[in-house]
C-alpha cells in the first residue's frame, strides 16, 4: 500500500544530540502515527535515483509533516540543505519513503541565471509547484548525469534561482527553443534515454506547419475551416495559387514568432511584396510573377515554404487579427481551453505576434462594436470548440506526448473563423498583467499535466 504525504524537509545539524552515529530522519509521533512507522525502524529514504538506509527519531516536539534531515543525507540525495515542500510516497510493503515528485523542465537557454524569454512564467510555475509540494528545478540536456542532474533550483533563502547538483526527475518538460537543437543527434540520443529510463517527457518535438496542415485536411469536417495551402514547389506554385486568391502567405515551415513571412497582393497591374522582417534590399513592388519570384528566391533556398491562401480578416482600428487559444491536456483523453486572447498587428503589419510589435486585447474589446453580446458568445464557444478539436486531431495523429498547444485562428469580416496554426511551445514573454494573473492558468495547467503525468497526483 503506498500513501502520499505533503511534508516540509527542514535540515538539522549532525552534530546535535537527536542524532545517533546511523544516518537518521526525525518526525513527530503524530506523523509516526500516520505513517504507521516507530520509534527506531528502518526505511529507505529515495530521491530521484538515490536511496539511502535511515532509522526513524521521534522529535522532542509535535512537528507534524515535517522531516528532519542531517545535511550529509541531504548532500547524499542532491536535495537542497535549507526548508523546503515536497511531497512523501510510502511503500509500506517495501519499507521506502521516497521523495518528490521532481519536475525538470528542460531548456537550451540559461544565462547567468536567468532563463530567457521563459523566466517569468518558469518562476509562476515554481510559485504554483511550491504550493502543491512538487519540486521544479531548470536543466539543459548536458548537465543530466547518470545519478543526479547539474540544474537551478529556486532557493526560498537566496529568493533567486541557484545551481546545485539536483535529483533525476519523474517528469520532464520540454521547453528547448533552437529547432536546430531539438532535431540534434544528441537531443535523440537523450530523449531516447529518457524513454529507456521510464522518465515521461512532454512536448515531444515542434510540429512544422506542413505536418499540421496535412493532418487537419485528412479529416472532411475541419476542411471548411482549412486556407488552402501548399508546400511550395518554385514560381509554379505561386503562379497557380496568384490567380485564386488576392492574398497569399508565404511562410516557413519550421518558422515561428511571425518572422521571415512573405505576403503577396494581387493588384491590377501589379503585385505588392511584404516582408515581416522587410529589410531595404527588397522591392515592395513588381509588374509580373517571374520578377517577384527572382526577388524572393534567395530567401526561399534556405528553408522549405508553404504557401497559403490569404484570409481577409476581420479588422479592429484598421489593423487584422487572429486569435490564441491556449489548449493543455487535462488528461490522458481530454484536453481544455486555458486561455484566449485577440493578437491584433501593429500599425501598417500583417502578422499579428506580440513579438512583431502586435498587441493583446481581451476578446470582448475587439468583438464589442461589431457583434451583440450574444453573437458575442457565439463566437468564443465556437472558437473553443474548434480549437479543441483541432488538438485532439493533432494529438491523436503525432508521435509522442503533448500537454500544451497554441492555436491561431483567424476571423473573417463575415465572422467565419479559420485554422491558421497550431504551436508547439506556445512563446510566454508577451503577456500583460493586465489580462492575465499574477500565475497564468496555464502555467497551473503545465504543473497539474506534470504532477499527473509524474505518477504521483492522487
């Protein structure tokens, strides 16, 4: 029979008189009592891949869920020597008290301490961890060693994030930014070893927008809602799709943040060229396809494009906009809507990323003086609705696990939405306080996916 605890472990000097020359843990008879263990007995204390034999002290005083520890365990353990939560799994029929769980979220960004882009929301999440007793810590995938791992752990007396040997994890979460690094010899090599350590990790890789678009178009009741796209095959693509549509889109692949998009109008007797990283060395202007096509070439040799029909979007003060839903896995079958806001573009732009000098609003700021209340709330259920399913058809399509996904959708002036993309690692850096918490819910739905993915959520 295994029990769950929420415990503080509090750290005590080797040398005081409650210890005898045995490695022991000290608790109160009450927490004796509730784990069914007496005075004297032995147990093996786990953390991560580590175990050591202790005897079990009972306290001069009635200290309930807390564990006192001699520093050497401690350092034994790669466990923190200062006060901390976590939780206590107890295997009774194998006399094991183990600690954790530990959550490792894994990124190939750290900088003097600090995470980048993603430091704000990993400290929401290790405010949100701490309350439910799980314990996070930030690695790259070169400091896992086979015992413990080299990563930063927040420490409640420095208040700051401090590097320290750390426990193996029980859950890993995939936060690396390069793709180039994802897609590394050494990241397979590492991911495999995690499978072949039963350690779960989540997101398992980016999806490329051709992966997406190819999935949704399998399925007849998603197509309405699909701008045709294609992979981009030389002038001739463009030339086939430049007569069907006004708008086109040419983006990336394996892009992300609205950079190196094209956008190409039809006009009368010309087409207009525009970049979402418009340097002066291209002209916003050219009379035939074969000219603009040379303009871009070089560009569109260094990575696949997809070319996708342009959508004419619904405008708030004159400039487009599209949607983020975010979607977390709520369980192993259901997923849910964590999070919705309106990106609207900057002035005179066409891509909507807060990266690219967008903006977030609140969707009832943008939808208010063109829609009543109740098409109002139309509209959001139906963009939950499709956002929900365009994930379950993802999820069930890819490889591997995914706990979180960034939906775009876009909406048209006839009030039609339209799947645009679907993100892996959904950026985190652009949010303002003012529609969102002081912890986002979805880093509380990352940490909740984690605990249960973890095996130790009750």
């Amino acid at each position: 029979m295994k029990k769950i605890f929420n415990i503080e472990i509090v750290p005590k000097e080797q040398e005081s008189e409650d210890f005898p020359s045995h490695p022991t843990i000290i608790i109160s008879s009450n927490f004796m009592k509730q784990t069914n263990v007496t005075n004297g007995q032995k147990v093996i204390l786990k953390s991560g891949s580590r175990f050591t034999d202790c005897i079990i002290h009972e306290s001069r005083v009635q200290e309930n869920d807390i564990i006192r520890c001699s520093p050497s365990i401690l350092e034994y353990l790669f466990l923190p020597n200062e006060r901390f939560s976590i939780s206590l799994k107890i295997d009774e029929a194998q006399g094991i008290w183990e600690l954790g769980p530990f959550i490792g979220i894994l990124t190939d960004r750290i900088h003097h301490n600090s995470f980048g882009t993603i430091h704000t929301f990993i400290d929401e999440m290790q405010t949100y961890a701490k309350e439910l007793h799980l314990f996070i810590y930030v690695f790259t995938m070169e400091n896992f060693k086979q015992t413990h791992v080299n990563g930063f752990m927040y420490s409640n007396e420095a208040k700051s994030w401090i590097e320290a040997k750390l426990p193996t994890p029980h859950v890993v979460h995939n936060r690396i930014h390069s793709r180039l690094k994802e897609r590394s010899k050494e990241a397979l090599e590492f991911f495999s070893m995690l499978k072949k350590n039963g350690i779960p990790y989540f997101n398992e890789r980016y999806l490329h927008k051709w992966h997406v678009y190819d999935v949704l178009s399998n399925y007849e009741h998603l197509l309405p809602y699909l701008p045709e796209t294609k992979l981009l095959n030389g002038k001739r693509t463009i030339e086939e799709m430049v007569y069907k549509y006004p708008q086109l889109f040419l983006k990336p692949v394996h892009g992300s943040l609205g950079k190196n998009i094209f956008k190409i109008s039809s006009k009368e007797d010309h087409f207009l060229l525009d970049y979402s990283t418009f340097s002066g060395d291209i002209a916003k202007e050219y009379s035939t396809i074969q000219h603009l096509y040379e303009a871009i070439k070089p560009r569109l040799q260094t990575q696949r494009y997809i070319i996708q029909q342009g959508i004419d979007l619904f405008l708030y003060e004159g400039r487009p906009l599209d949607f983020r839903i975010l979607c977390h896995r709520k369980s192993d079958t259901e997923w849910m809507v964590t999070s919705m806001v309106a990106r609207v573009s900057a002035n005179h732009g066409f891509v909507s990323n807060v990266a690219r000098g967008g903006e977030i609003f609140k969707l009832n700021e943008v939808l208010q003086n063109h829609f009543d209340r109740k098409m109002m709330k139309q509209i959001e259920q139906l963009l939950k609705e499709l956002a929900l399913e365009a994930v379950n058809t993802i999820d069930i399509n890819t490889e591997g696990i995914y706990g979180e996904l960034g939906v775009d959708i876009g909406l048209d002036k006839d009030g039609k939405p339209w799947l645009i993309e679907i993100n892996t690692k959904p950026s985190k850096n652009h949010d303002p306080e003012s529609i969102f918490p002081k912890i986002r819910p979805s880093a509380k739905a990352i940490i909740n996916y984690c605990h249960s993915l973890s095996g130790w959520k009750v």
